[in-house]
C-alpha cells in the first residue's frame, strides 16, 4: 500500500463514518471537544465549545418561548417521593430511572427524596396552590433546568443519566386551549431545529404505546440521522385533566362552577446537539450550521516571513470589522502549529467558514474562503468582505438544510407489505410510511420482529382508505411513519 498523503494523516484520529457511525459519533464528541465522559458512569460533561453550541440553542428557543407570551421560573431539584407516586401511570413510566436521595444532614430522611426525572409532579402541586379563579388562567411557565433519568446504555449528548432542557408547564381554562398550547409549541420547536439547526423533522402524533406516562396525547419531531435511524428532537404533550385531578388544581369557572385544568407540558433538551452532528457531520468530523456554530468563521494567517509585522495586523482588522457585525470569529494566530494543521483542526471542530490569509493575498488586496459544508474555496476581494462572508454563512445554513431535506426524501419509503418493509430495515433503513391497524399488538409485534417503532403519524399522513395493517391484515386507519431509532 501507498503512503498516505499528509491530509489523511491528520483525520485517521476519527473512525470514518461510512465504517462505523456509532463510533465516529462518539470521536467527534471528543475530538471536537463538545463533551468528555465524566468519573460517574453514564454522566457527560459539556466542555466549552460543546456548551456554547447549547447556549445558542438555548437563546433562540427562550426568544421564542417568550415571544409566545411564556415565563421562566425555577423549582426545585428534589421532589417528595409521594408527590411522583401519586399519579400512576406517571410513577409506572418513570419508576425504573428513578435516582432517591435517602440521607441528609447526616440523618436519614423520613422521607425519601426523587431527583426529579421530569417535574409534573412538583409543578402541579405548586399550580393547585395558585389557581383559584379562571382569572389565575392560563400560567404559561416555563423551566430551564436538569433532569436525571438513570438510563442504562448512554451516549453523549443522544443519552446520558443527566441531561439539560427546558420543560414547560402550563394550565388552561378548556381542552380546545390545552390543545392549542401543545400543537403551537411543537410548531415551535420544528421552527428552531429547522430554521436554526438546519435539521428538518417531521411533526406528528405518537402512538398510544410511546406517549408521555399520564398525557392524553404526546406529539413529537422527528428527525433522520446520516445512518437511517431515527431521533425524537423533542416532545409536547396535552395532559388533559389528568394531573390536574391528582394534584387538585381547580378553579372557580366563569359560570361558577369548579373545574380542574388543563394543562400541557413539552421539553426539548441536549439531545439536540447529538442530532446536528449526526445530520451534517462527515468523513472530516463535524459541520455545524453557521446559526448555532460557536465560531462562524476561522480566520487562519499563512505564517511565512515576517507575517506578525504583515499579515496578522490584516486578520486582526478582519476579524474585528467581522466582529463589530455580528459575526462570531475565532483568529487562530498560534504560532505553534501551522495552517495545515489549523485548517484540518477547525474543519474537525466543524466551523463553517474558513478565511485563509497570507502575504500574496495581501499584495493582491483578496483572501480565500473555504467552505466547511462543500470545501469549496474561493478568492474573495477584500473590498465589500464581510458582506460577502455574511451571505456566504446565509448560503451554507440553507445548504445544510437542503441537503439534510434531501437525504431524508432519499431514504423515506413507502411499503404496504410486510415483506416490503422487512427488507426494508434490514437493508438501508431509514423512514418507512406503511398503513396500520391502530392496535398496540401489531405495533409491539413489528417492534420486536424488526426494532422498528412508530416514530409518529404525520399531520400531514395520506389516509388509509382501503388499505390493510401491514402486519395484521386489518383494515389500516391511518398510515404512520417506522422507523429504528436513538
Ligand atoms: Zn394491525
């Protein structure tokens, strides 16, 4: 075999993605410096960079979240365990991830405490406290907080023991406005994954068997990853008035009367940024979208001669003219590695934008932007620059989203046969639109025959009209979306 060429060299750090996806996932995490596992077993801990890419997420979904007439507010982290046994199926549901404190001050507790795994349970008692009249509706609270679930195989980011979200809570005077809430919100939501993320997802209803412990109904997003699974970006549930009777929230009514309220609850969490990097990543690591990127651009001087006294004076203003609109910018001026080793870095760590600089740009007034999502170079003047680095991050976020919109048309399928569907997620998998009866068992049937679940049925799902389940034979109600998933 050949030597290698130099450039291949620096990326044999990262498992190729076409090899082995799960482990690419995981050397992206690390070599991108996101995440680092942490001495505690199934617990991660969010490094600078990983945590400024969540703090970008966090500012645009909490514009929103208050743009929409939300408040944020904080509870506690611990949560008496009679309150969360109190509602059934919400204990059943979370029972086995369930973390207690049983010691404190030196003494054991008279009662145990939960560390919350979601917060229905501490929240609804707190809203039973507040609401008397329907003058008191709607609370529209939301909470940025962490959550603990004690899961048994984790993975950055996609699931870990802990993780951060936000969770809303809210509490409604009418079913017609609970329902409102729950679809608006996961509207919401498909606008920040797409819009920001660049990672388009598919809204819909979940099945019976995959909605939130005690909700009516729970509605989801899904997205496509880059090896055909499946990732449920984030939840929103219409909880009817089945909290509300456990924890007594109950109000006077407008015609007197006393009724319990409606309320919902939706959260999305960390659980994003394993989605970004696994719908754009590469071969050469990760490729964030220019909107959540940490650094949109990373400005690299060609290190040749006296490039301190010449060329960096020229990136320092570069970037500060950059900076001054807007643009996040990172001026890699060591001068302990070179700009090949820079370049391959950056592109690792997925920033989206490269502008190169060095002496022979300067004589000739241009530099040279490289593109992370194509690699793409250009020579740009630098006259009306920063424009044009502007409509270039433009150009790569809706690239991002086109290609991600286009891998999910090529690897959505639809399969009215059992046997159709079979070869299906044995071979290439990805979504598979197939009609279904509507019952648990042939649900529960094809999850265990194919690991494929019900990620959701679409909104916008074709009816079934004379079509039969595709596991029982049935008459089909509806069709929904399969797939195997995170
Ligand atoms: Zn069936």
């Amino acid at each position: 075999m050949s030597k290698k060429p130099e450039k291949e060299t620096f990326v044999t750090e990262i498992t190729p993605r076409s090899q082995d996806f799960s482990r690419w996932y995981l050397d992206v995490v690390r070599r991108a410096e996101l995440a680092d596992y942490s001495p505690v077993k199934g617990f991660m801990v969010i490094r600078p960079y990983g945590y400024a890419i969540w703090e970008l997420i966090q500012k645009a979904l909490d514009t929103r979240i208050k743009a929409t007439g939300h408040v944020n507010a904080y509870f506690p982290l611990f949560i008496p365990e009679s309150l969360l046994n109190k509602e059934a199926e919400h204990v059943e549901g979370f029972a086995p991830q369930v973390a207690y404190v049983t010691h404190g001050g030196g003494e054991e507790l008279e009662e145990k405490l939960v560390v919350r795994p979601t917060s229905e349970a501490i929240i609804g008692t707190m809203y039973a406290k507040w609401v008397q009249s329907w003058r008191d509706l709607p609370i529209l609270i939301n909470q940025w907080a962490n959550v603990v679930r004690w899961e048994k195989v984790t993975r950055p980011f996609l699931r870990t023991t802990e993780f951060l979200w936000q969770e809303g809570h809210t509490a409604h005077e009418t079913e017609a406005e609970a329902e409102d809430e729950t679809l608006k919100i996961l509207h919401l939501y498909k606008d920040v994954l797409e819009t920001e993320m660049a990672v388009p997802v598919v809204e819909g209803r979940k099945s019976d068997s995959e909605k939130f412990a005690g909700a009516l109904r729970t509605y989801s997003i899904e997205a496509l990853m880059g090896d055909g699974r499946a990732l449920q970006a984030g939840t929103s549930h219409n909880l009817g008035q089945n909290f509300a009777k456990v924890f007594d929230i109950k109000f006077q009514a407008r015609d007197k009367s006393v009724q319990y309220v409606h309320g919902t609850s939706w959260g999305v969490s960390t659980r994003m940024i394993g989605g970004v990097i696994m719908t754009h990543g590469d071969e050469g690591g990760l490729i964030l979208p220019p909107r959540i990127a940490p650094y949109q651009v990373v400005i690299v001087p060609i290190s040749r001669g006296n490039w301190k006294e010449t060329v960096l004076p020229k990136a320092q203003a570069i970037r500060d003219d950059l900076t001054a609109r807007g643009v996040r910018v990172m001026l890699d001026d060591r001068d302990t590695q070179t700009p090949g080793w820079k370049y391959n870095e950056w592109e690792l760590r997925g920033v989206p934008l490269r502008l190169e600089i060095g002496p022979k740009d300067i004589e000739k007034s241009q530099v040279v932007l490289a593109r992370r999502d194509t690699r793409e170079k250009s020579f740009v003047p630098m006259e009306g620059l920063t424009a044009k680095v502007e409509e270039m991050l433009g150009t790569i976020q809706t690239a991002l989203y086109d290609r991600a919109i286009q891998y999910r048309a090529e690897h959505t399928t639809e399969a009215d046969t059992y046997a159709e569907f079979r070869e299906i997620m044995d071979g290439r998998p990805g979504f598979v639109i197939s009609p279904w009866c509507g019952s648990a068992k042939c649900e529960a049937d094809i999850k265990a025959e194919t690991q494929a679940t019900i990620r959701n049925i679409p909104f916008t799902s074709k009816p079934a009209t004379g079509k039969k389940c595709l596991k029982c034979d049935a008459p089909a109600t509806t069709h929904a979306w399969f797939a195997k998933s995170y």
